[in-house]
C-alpha cells in the first residue's frame, strides 16, 4: 500500500482529482483543508530559521574570523 500527500492550490484541481480518484476506485483516507496562504506558511518558515540563526550585522567580517579561527584537525593514520 502506498499513501501520498498532495498540496492543491486550485479547488477546480481538487474536483477533477477527486472524480479521477472515485473513478479509478482509490480510496480516499483523509482529507483536509489548510487555510493557511502559501505567502504565509513561506513567512513562517523562513522565521523559524533566522530565529535560530545569530544576528550579523557585517557578514563578510564575520566570515573572516570564522575562517582565521578554524584548525585543521590532525587525522588519524596521516602524516603532517
């Protein structure tokens, strides 16, 4: 058995998806509706990742002690 998640944006689409379904005899297990825009749901998404992320007003200078701090680390089994 194979169970798929589909996101349908036009209600049209959903119509002619579920006659092709009833048509084809699969069943339909759940069904919902998200009132929730896409705009939105993008908004959201991207708050949640820079709420994680620090707050850098100069990138570059950032990158460039991020770069000056790194080691290398020595390897296991590898010669300097």
């Amino acid at each position: 058995m194979t169970r798929l998640v589909l996101e349908i944006p036009k209600q049209t689409d959903l119509m002619l998806l579920l006659a092709l379904l009833e048509r084809l005899n699969i069943r339909v297990v759940q069904r919902s509706e998200d009132n929730i825009p896409m705009a939105a749901q993008e908004t959201d998404d991207k708050d949640f990742i820079m709420k994680g992320l620090p707050e850098r007003e100069n990138v570059e200078e950032f990158m460039r002690e991020f770069e000056a701090s790194r080691k290398d680390r020595t390897l296991p089994q590898r010669e300097k």
